[in-house]
C-alpha cells in the first residue's frame, strides 16, 4: 500500500514538473497550454 502511494506520488509530481518546464520552454501554447501548436496566432508571444 505505501509504495503504490509512493509511486502514485512520484508519478504526479514528475507529469507536473515535466508540464511546466514545457510550458517554460514555450513548446506549448502559453495561453491555452493543451496544443504544441495553436491554431490562435494571437496566441503566440
Ligand atoms: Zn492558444
């Protein structure tokens, strides 16, 4: 049980921290944050 949690844990905090130094490198859209590639070009910094 406690290692699944663990696991669990490790599993969120490492999509978290992979989503957001994507978002910091700009591969994704800074307003939408769901698509690599917005069709908006407003969007786009
Ligand atoms: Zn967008």
């Amino acid at each position: 049980m406690v290692t699944t949690v663990a696991v669990g844990a490790a599993s969120v905090l490492g999509f978290l921290a992979g989503l957001l130094t994507l978002k910091a490198k700009g591969a994704w859209c800074a307003v939408c944050g769901v698509t690599k590639e917005c069709p908006d070009p407003a969007h786009r910094a």
